[in-house]
C-alpha cells in the first residue's frame, strides 16, 4: 500500500489517496478534482497512468473525498460508494449547491470542477459485504456520524477511515471533523465501537496517513465526548476556537489542521448538532 500525498493547496500532509497494491490497482479516495493532475502524475510516479485504476473506492461524497472520482469514471473506471452516496455522483447538483452555500466563491479554486457520473461506473456497496476484486479482498463498513453517506474500507491490516476515524495529522491530535449538515455525535460513537471489532494494525485517515496505534479509536471517542460537552454549554464561535486551541502544542501544526478540517465548518456542524439533536431533548 502506498500513501499518495495530493499536496492540497500546495500543502503537505492535509488530503491523501491510498493506492492498494494489487493485480488491478485499487484506488481508495480520489481527493478533489483540484489536485487530480497532482495524483496523475504521482500515479505516473509508481509506474501507473490514470487508464490502470480500474477500481476507486470513496469514504463518502465529501467534495475533498470524492471530487476528482468523474474523472477516473470517464477513464472507465467502477466507482465504488455508500448508497446515499451513489445518486450524488450521479447527479451532483445538489451537492453543488450546498457545496457552493458553504464555501461560496471558493469552491472552484479548492476543489475544482465537478461532472456526473455515468450510473453504469457507479457501484453501490453493501454493509459489511465484501469485494473481491482479483484476489483482493475490499469489506466496506457503514460508518454514520460524521455523514450519513459514509463508508470505511478494511483491506488486508489496513482500515481506510475517510474523516470517521478523525484527523490526525503528524504529531498533532486526533481530532473529529464535523462539518454540517449530517453530524450525529452518537451514530458516530457507535460507528467507531463498530471499527473496533476488527481490531486493525493499521488505521488510515484520509487526514493524513497510516497509523499503527492500538488507542486510537478511544482517543477519538473521547475527543468527540469534550466536543459534545463544550457545545452543551458553550455556543461562542470565540470560546470554540480557544477549546480547539487547547489540544495543539504547536501552531504549524495547528495551522495544517485548519486547512484540513476548517474551524468555522466544524462550529456550524456542531451547533448544527446541538439544535437539532441536544437541544431537543
């Protein structure tokens, strides 16, 4: 397995793809479409061009996970997805809608240009069902909580955790994405309990890398739960952006992270989620 850095707003360490080695080549994340001429050419790199990635697999639909997967699609390429995910690469308009609500007149220099997918290249998964693609074996697993539409890969020791197994970026902490609309902090709990079971050796957040650490998923359980009790009490953009301060020794660190995982898009997911859920009950 080899982790392809997509140098990301010409950044290191912020989006990854994963290249399964394998007897066809299996791509997991595709980062946005900004940086797929970055991912071309690092494919070109391993000896690769675009037309020998025959299968991609996406966490979820997320346009810094999914962007660039029309691309590989027109390339001929199966697209592999949760299916509340599927009709959204099929038709990408109202994923662009929201997309452009959110980020406004940013969302083309981030993330580039986004086209439909022939339904034809767009596979569906089923939970826990598993793939084999010449030999190699791909277990999706359904992982609500960060987004509705989200999926994990287990391939081989390796578990491909998109943005349901945190950010964790260098040195810095786990910490848990929570951009809006779909945040449920306790699907989301239940999810990482559900990643548990498998007991990995190695967990591989698309933000950023492979990690060989037996604590990981309680460190991000954790994380969430002081998300949760800051919100119950605290609905100050202001207070936020100190609570989150508090976790980070080092400010490039701190800063490579805001790229990642932006901190006005992780308040508005999070109080999106108290007023729906917490304040409810």
């Amino acid at each position: 397995m080899k982790i392809i850095d997509l140098n990301f707003q010409n950044t290191q360490n912020i989006i990854a793809s994963f290249l399964i080695d394998a007897k066809e080549p299996i791509l997991i994340e595709t980062g946005p479409e900004s940086t797929f001429e970055h991912l071309t050419y690092k494919l070109k790199e391993l000896g690769l061009s675009i037309n020998d990635i025959k299968h991609v697999f996406v966490t979820h639909i997320h346009l810094d996970h999914s962007g660039a997967a029309w691309c590989f699609a027109k390339a001929n390429a199966k697209i592999y997805v949760h299916p509340a995910g599927a009709k959204h690469l099929i038709d990408p308009s109202r994923l662009l809608a929201s997309a452009q609500i959110v980020y406004k007149d940013k969302l083309k220099t981030l993330f580039g240009n986004i086209m439909p997918i022939d339904k034809d290249k767009v596979v569906v998964l089923d939970d826990q069902k598993e793939i084999n693609i010449s030999g190699t074996k791909v277990l999706p697993i359904f992982t609500p909580g960060h987004a509705k539409h989200h999926a994990c890969f287990f391939v081989n020791d390796h578990m491909f955790v998109g943005d349901a197994g945190g950010i964790r970026i260098l040195d810095g902490p786990i910490m848990p994405p929570m951009p809006p609309p779909d945040i449920n902090l306790k699907e989301w709990v239940l999810s990482i309990e559900k990643l548990k079971k498998y007991t990995p050796q190695f967990i591989c957040p698309t933000h950023f890398g492979c990690f060989k650490d037996d604590t990981h998923f309680d460190t991000l359980i954790s994380q969430i739960k002081k998300y949760e009790n800051f919100i119950q009490s605290n609905q100050n953009y202001k207070e936020f952006l100190l609570f989150i301060d508090s976790f980070f020794s080092k400010q490039s660190v701190r800063e490579l992270y805001k790229l990642a995982n932006p901190d006005d898009m992780n308040f508005e997911g999070l109080l999106r989620y108290f007023k729906n859920f917490i304040n409810q009950s």
